[in-house]
C-alpha cells in the first residue's frame, strides 16, 4: 500500500523527531516495564535513539508517498533482533507508541497516512517468519567457493593469505572483474548477512570490508583496460553514507572498461559534487546512499548539481537505501538507477553512449 507525497509533514516529523523519540520512547518505558528492567540504566537512551531513526524512516517514506521504505526497514530490524535474542515484542510496542507519539505533529490526511503506514508495519511483523530470509552462498558454484574461503581465512586473522585464495583463483584463470563481481561484493553481501544474523561482530566485518578495499586495489592492478573511449565518471557515497566498497567496485569495473573515473569516496558532501564535476569535465556521476534516511540528502545532492550543470551531466543513483522502492529514482530527479554492479555498466552506456 502507497501514500500521496506529503513533503509538508515529512518536515515537520523531521524538524521535531528528537521531541518525537523522546516522547515515544518514556511512554514505551512507562507502558512496559519490563523492557526497562531488561534494558536497565540503558533503556532510556536506547529506545529514544531507536525511535528516532524510525521517525526519520517514516519522514522518507511519506515524502516519498512509499510506505515499502518504512517496511522493509522495521523488517529487517526485526531480524536482527531475532538473531540477538531480543525480544520481537519489544519492536511491536515501540511502533505502537511511535504511532500515539506522532499525532500531535500532524493534521488530518497526514495524520491518517502516518498511523497507515505503522499499522502496515505491524501488520507485516504479524506475518513475519522468524527464519532467516536471506540466502548463503552456494559452495558448488566456483566463485562463491572461492568467496567462502577468502571470508573464513579472513575472520580468522590471516589477510594476506585471504587475499591469496582469490589471487590465485586469477591466476588460473577467473578475470579480475569476475573476482570484484562474482567472489568479493558476493563476499560482502555475506558477511552482511553474516553480522545481521548476530553470527559474526561488527569487528569481523570491518576486517573483511577493509581487506576487500586492499584487494580491490591489488586486482585493479592486474586489469586489462578497455581503450580510453573520452568519457569521464564522477563516484562517490552521499553525506551519511560511509559504505563504500560497492560504489567502489563499480568505479573500477567502468576503470576498466575504458572510462575516466574520478572517486571521491565515502561521506561526500552535496557542495563538493558541482565542483568536482566543472573540474573534472564530468559526464556522468554515480551516487551511493545505504539507507532509505539518507534519501533527502540525495535529493539534496542532485539539486546541487542540476542547479550549477542542468541536464548536461547524467546521474545515476543506487545502493540498499533504494530497497524497497526501484521507481523511486525518478522521483529524486535520476537519470537513470542500478541495482547492481554489472546493471551500472549497461545504464552507463545508455545515458553517455559513445
């Protein structure tokens, strides 16, 4: 189920959603002592940050008129509760004095479509199964072999023998872009699921995520690259957002094949992508986000750029915080979106053809 855009209590949600968070997480508190008791001195400060975020996940989901942005985040934080044995009710019951705490804020229609979109919530809590819906990688198939191993060397301390497991599948034969696209973003997708599932820490992740950086670099050296064919690409993950081993791999995946890339990397702020673009003589710019709360400052960040390059520069946008919402691209004011590493090449061609 959609909603009609309502940008107007988007911002209001957004300018109050400390009050809000505060509001909602003393009445859940009040209402269930038993999360206090099991939160401890914690409690407080927990759910008011808890709440909080999910304010912010609403306000994208009613500025864009997409209730699927406010689901699938509460779904996926209800599997990570599952996996850290927390209470599931507990998430229930936050939604249900998130919903009391925001009516104040908003009238009417907005205040309908706002207590619409966390019943749909809860309504798909209520159906969720508590099995993982998540899939492994498969060891028979090569790459994922491959992937499995490098994950396992890799938590276990060992980097540099990690690194080896997959430069030696290159050396016999597996193309460096295969290994980027077939072996290491597979691998972080696992440890992903790995660490959502409460199966390894966020240490264990951020090891594997910093190895996969090095080794991108190492096999960025190895690769044959396409003739130059005179078309630059600006990458970077928006303000926010600190994921940057996907957008990564893209840039050196158009690297290679033949396009000028300039990556600036993670947590970029809107005011630097106009700049970069006239500096560089960009024709094309990618932009990351991680989560659906980071979809204003993506907006934000295209409006820069229209407003100093107008429709001369191409932008394509994707990453998770998209999840749930393909279409909402043009909403943003896209040219174009990729949902995966090897879909960024194809729309790349098609909004700059040579």
């Amino acid at each position: 189920m959609n909603m009609q855009p309502d940008a107007a209590a988007a911002k209001t949600l957004e300018e109050h959603a400390g009050e809000i968070a505060a509001s909602a997480a003393a009445q859940l508190l009040s209402d269930h002592p038993q999360i206090r008791e099991r939160f401890g001195d914690e409690a407080l400060g927990v759910w008011t940050g808890n709440l909080h975020q999910r304010v912010l996940e609403l306000c994208v989901a009613m500025a864009a008129g997409q209730t699927s942005l406010f689901v699938t985040r509460v779904t996926w934080s209800r599997a990570a509760m599952v996996a850290r044995n927390i209470e599931v009710g507990d998430l229930d019951a936050s939604l249900i004095s998130l919903r009391a705490a925001i009516q104040p804020y908003l009238r009417d229609g907005a205040q309908q479509a706002a207590v619409e979109c966390i019943d749909t919530a809860l309504a798909t809590l209520g159906r969720a199964s508590d099995e993982p819906e998540f899939g492994a990688l498969d060891a028979g198939l090569m790459p994922e072999r491959v992937a499995l191993r490098y994950i396992q060397a890799v938590i276990a301390g060992n980097a540099i023998p990690g690194m080896a497991i997959v430069l030696d599948a290159v050396d016999d034969g597996l193309s460096v872009q295969d290994a980027i696209v077939k072996v290491l973003l597979p691998a972080q997708r696992e440890v992903g699921r790995l660490w959502h599932l409460n199966e390894i820490s966020v240490a264990e992740e951020h090891m594997v995520t910093m190895t996969t950086q090095r080794l991108m670099a190492v096999l960025a050296s190895r690769a044959k690259r396409a003739p130059d064919r005179g078309r630059t690409a600006v990458a970077a993950a928006v303000a926010g957002n600190i994921h940057e081993v996907g957008i990564r791999a893209i840039a050196y995946l158009m690297e290679f094949d033949g396009w000028r890339m300039i990556y600036l990397g993670s947590d970029v702020p809107k005011s630097e992508f106009p700049e970069a673009l006239a500096c560089f003589d960009g024709d094309l710019v990618l932009l990351s986000l991680a989560l659906s709360s980071q979809l204003p400052t993506l907006e934000r960040t295209i409006e820069a750029i229209r407003g100093r390059h107008g429709d001369r520069v191409k932008i394509m946008v994707g990453g998770n915080g998209l999840a749930g919402a393909p279409d909402l691209w043009k909403e943003v004011g896209a040219d174009g979106y990729a949902a995966s590493a090897e879909a960024a090449l194809i729309v790349a061609d098609e909004l700059v053809p040579d």
